[in-house]
C-alpha cells in the first residue's frame, strides 16, 4: 500500500511549520498503523524530499511510551510485520486535532 498519497502530500504542512500551535490548534492528516500489532503513526507534518514525517507515535505499550517524534515513511512501508504485512494507511482517517489522538479520543472515521 502506498502510504503518502499526493492528496496528503498538499495537505501536509512542512515540518516545523506548527512549532508555534497547541495540540489543539495542530491537525492529524493521516493515521498509519500496523494491522497486525498497536503501532500507529499520526502524521502532522511531512517534507515529500526527505520522505520524512513528524507526529504523534503509540507503539501500544500502554500510557507513558507514547511521545511526539520523527518518523521515516520508507522505514515505514519496508516493515514487514507478522503473517509478512506491511504498515497500512488508514484510507477512511479525517483529519482531526493532535489532541485528540493525544487523549486516545479519535481513532479517525
């Protein structure tokens, strides 16, 4: 599956480019999300050069482990989990405010 679309690509904002913006203020463009396992990526911010992303990162460890950070989407789609998956994009996600995801309230459409 082809994880960034060029429909997400326009709607991504570049990264650093809500540094300023509370959680409530910063929009979630795209869910990603291992089928197999609790890893899921929110993307907030994106440079299509550097295939390179910024957002809010739950590798389902429970609270505490989740963190705001980095994440490389070709790292992203060469992951091949359990029963040889890969990483998919959740197709029906809209977009909604980081803090909503940050307090587990969103999970998309």
């Amino acid at each position: 599956m082809k994880l960034i679309t060029k429909e997400i690509e326009r709607k991504a904002p570049a990264l650093y480019s809500q540094e300023s913006k509370s959680a409530d203020e910063t929009q979630v463009v795209a869910k990603f999300f291992d089928p197999c396992g609790a890893a899921t990526w929110y993307m907030t911010e994106y440079v299509p050069d550097d295939r390179l992303a910024f957002g809010w990162v739950t590798l389902g460890f429970g609270p505490g482990c989740d963190e705001l950070g980095y994440f490389s989407i070709a790292e992203l789609e060469s992951i091949r989990g359990a029963l040889g998956l890969g990483i998919e994009r959740d197709t029906h996600w809209e977009p909604c405010a980081l803090s909503a995801v940050m307090n587990g309230g969103s999970t998309g459409a």
